[in-house]
C-alpha cells in the first residue's frame, strides 16, 4: 500500500497561511500555486486541520458581519443627519455581508461571479469619439488649391536650348 503525503516537512508558516487560505474559501490548487507547495500538501493540511479551517471560517464570518452591521450602521447614521458622503461605506456593507453569507454557507444562496471589463468599453468609446472628432477636423482643414495653369511647350523647350547652348 503506497504511503499517502502528510505534509510533515511543511514550515508552520505556510501550514498557517495554507489554513487561512482554505478558510477564506481559495482553491486548493490557488493555494499551492501562490505558496509553492504540492496540490497533496494543501489537501493533506486540508484534511489534517479540518477544525481549525472550519473555526478560522466561523471566525472570518463573525468579522464580515460585524463589518457590514457597522456599515450598515453609518449609513443609517448618515442618512439621519443628511451627510451625503455614504458612497465608501455603500461597497463595505455589501461586501462584508455577502462574505458572511457565502462563509456561513447559507443552503438557498447561489453565488454566481461574473467579471466584465467595464472600463474596457469606456476607453473605447472614449477612442472612437476622438477619432471622429479628428476625422471631423481633418475635413474641415482640407484646403481646396487651384491647379497650375498648364505650360507652354514652347517656353520650356526654349529654355532648355538656352541652357544647353550658354
């Protein structure tokens, strides 16, 4: 029977951080990537502090619900006095009590991450109208010149004799 991996050379350190991480609810193959260990080190830390990651979470939730009721809080305080500058307190509030949720595991939540590029859109709405204004620009610049009047074959002819023959 082969021998599994216990994770016994691993520095308490990293132990410690391989803890949080999993307790924060990071992949097992994140957390090996950023720390430098093997998938089997996390997963046998995993396994081996089982109860220390579910207290670290436990401990986790109580801090994002504390932080969003104090946010939440604020903003209630705030609005009562009519101070308008709520606007940081609006993401913590929101953060911290999703995070709670998600670390309490709530069974009828759904969480679903979606990444846009917001400001991608943005910059390129940004560059088109500068485009188009230049464009508009550059129109407007265009300087109508009248052509040359032809010459006459005559003259030039003419000068090029005189040229040659001084």
């Amino acid at each position: 029977m082969p021998k599994r991996h216990n994770a016994k050379l691993c520095p308490f350190p990293i132990r410690q951080r391989i803890v949080t991480a999993l307790a924060n609810g990071d992949s097992k193959r994140a957390i090996a990537r950023v720390l430098r260990v093997s998938n089997n080190t996390v997963t046998a830390i995993a396994e081996q502090e089982w109860q220390r990651v579910e207290a670290r979470k436990a401990l986790l939730a109580d801090q994002a619900e504390r932080n969003a009721l104090l946010a939440g809080e604020q903003i209630a305080e705030a609005l009562r006095q009519g101070k308008v500058p709520i606007n940081s307190l609006v993401p913590v509030y929101g953060v911290s009590l999703d995070k709670a949720l998600a670390l309490r595991g709530e069974p009828s939540l759904t969480i679903q991450h979606q990444h846009t590029h917001s400001h991608q859109v943005e910059l390129l709405n940004a560059l088109n109208n500068a485009v188009a204004r230049m464009e508009k620009q550059a129109k407007a610049a265009v300087v109508e010149v009248p052509p040359l009047p032809p010459r006459d074959a005559s003259v030039c002819q003419s000068k090029r004799r005189a040229k040659r023959d001084s």
